[in-house]
C-alpha cells in the first residue's frame, strides 16, 4: 500500500494561485494524499473555494491574519498524519508525477535522508539552485519551502519551523536542525517545482528587517564558535553596506531585536557538525 503522503499549504489571499495548486495537487498520480490548507484569515474568497471546489481539503482557518508563515505551517505540520509531509506554496504548480516521483526516490534512499528538495523554477527561469549545481543530484544544506517533501518522523524531531523567525530564514533554520541531528538534505532535480513570481518581490523595510534579524539568530544558533563571531560581522557588513543606508533605522532595529532573542538562540542552540552546512556570511 502507498504511504500516505500530507500535503501542507499556507494560504493569504491568493485565491486564484491556490486554485490551480489544488487542482495540481487533485491531479497527482499518485492517490494515497492528504491537503491541509491553512488559510490566514483570507478576504478574497479563498476559503468559500476551498469548501466548494475543494471538499477533500482539511481547512484550517485563523481565527485573525496576524500569524506568520513560521506559525502556520507548524499548525498544518502538526495536523498532518502522512508518512512524508510535502511542504509548498499556495502558488506553486505540480506536474502530475511529482509525488510518485518523490516517494520513489525516498525508497532509494538511505534511512538518514530526511528530505527531498526539488528543482524550483519561476517565470524568469530557474530559481534554486545555481545553475552550475541544477541538474545533478547532490546533498545539500538547505531547500526551498516552496516545494519539498520530508519524512515526519524527522519532521517531529525539530522544533518545526521556528515561531519566533515569523517569515524568511525559517528554511535555513529547520535545514540547519535537521542536519544537526544527523540527517540529510537530498537535492532531487528531476523533480521540477514551478513557482509564481518570487523573485519580483523587491527588497522593502519589512523583509529586510527579517533578513537582518533572522540570519543572526541561525548563525547564532548553529555555528560553531569558531565561524560565528566572524560571520555575524560579516553579515552585519554586508547588509550595512548593501541597504542598511536606507533603512538605517530598520536594520538597527534588526541588530538590537537580534540581540534580544540571544537567550533563545543560546537555550536553542545546536551546532551543526556536516559537511553540507554553509550559510555564507
């Protein structure tokens, strides 16, 4: 019998992307699947669409839409009884074989393999990874959350995502648990994700502010002693210099909420020791 397989969906107001991804996702050949959608307090119609359209989706609304990303996805984690939980966008699109595909190759897998990260492409081209690494197999350190698959049982060994990041870097985070704790990270290219307009999004005061903040805290939490200190500067450097100017503000308010999450970082903290580990600084 095939193992079930959870597919988990964090939704905002994107009613017509998630559409389609339900539809991507009815489609699948491979049968045995259960849909979470979680769905932050959507206006556009999105929930009347699922209970309509979409009547075998296990929806969960919020009672506001003042969750995260990070918290979202950890309620649909949490409600999902699958022996793999496929982690995706609400604007992604499937072709009908990446489930089948997915699980197979977890079956060729070693038992260490926790997750499957696919080959992301948006409407400019590929999206992760680099093109020199695109179209060959190889462990890795990180996904894309916009499409990937991984065993619950791993899964439920992590804190999940991290509640705390609220958006961005939460991938970088639970990958750097994960590996943490002796898993893998297997980059799978023959499957292809195809992602909506991500890269459109331009840099604003809000994202840079999660970037600056959040990129410490992971370096903080899972570099060794020996990477971190030079790491936080040069990231601090970086930033400063790429757009900390015009959001001066902002990225001293990244800097100093940064450093009062340092206790959790400290009580959270576990270095990874993997040869797949590399955020550069």
């Amino acid at each position: 019998m095939q193992p079930l397989v959870s597919v988990v969906i964090v939704n905002w107001n994107r009613k017509d992307d998630l559409r389609e991804c339900l539809e991507s996702i009815r489609n699948q050949t491979y049968k045995n699947i259960e849909i979470i959608v979680v769905d932050n307090h959507s206006t556009d119609g999105s929930i009347k669409i699922v209970r309509k359209e979409f009547p075998e989706v296990k929806l969960i609304v919020m009672p506001d839409s003042s969750y995260g990303a990070c918290e979202t996805f950890n309620i649909g984690f949490a409600n999902a009884t699958g022996e793999y939980i496929a982690i995706l966008d609400d604007d992604v699109m499937l072709s009908p074989d990446w489930i089948e595909k997915i699980v197979k190759k977890f079956e060729t897998e070693p038992k260490d393999t926790a997750m499957i990260a696919t080959k992301i492409i948006d409407p400019l081209g590929l999206m992760w990874p680099s093109e020199n690494n695109a179209d060959k197999e190889f462990y890795c350190g990180n996904f894309i959350g916009a499409g990937a698959m991984i065993k619950r049982e791993a899964l439920e060994k992590t804190r999940y995502y991290p509640k705390e990041y609220f958006i961005y870097w939460n991938e970088e985070e639970l990958a750097a648990q994960l590996l943490s704790k002796g898993y893998k990270i297997k980059y799978f290219p023959e499957v292809k994700t195809y992602h909506k307009g991500h890269r459109s999004q331009r840099m604003t005061k809000r994202r840079f502010y999660f970037f600056v903040r959040n990129r410490l805290w992971t370096f903080w939490m899972h570099e060794s002693m020996k990477k971190l200190i030079k790491k936080t500067f040069t990231h601090l450097g970086y930033f400063l210099s790429s757009l900390g100017y015009r959001y001066i503000t902002t990225y001293i308010k990244g800097v100093i909420d940064a450093i009062k999450g340092l206790p959790d970082c400290i009580r959270n903290r576990e270095v990874v020791d993997s040869p797949y580990w590399e955020i550069k600084g």
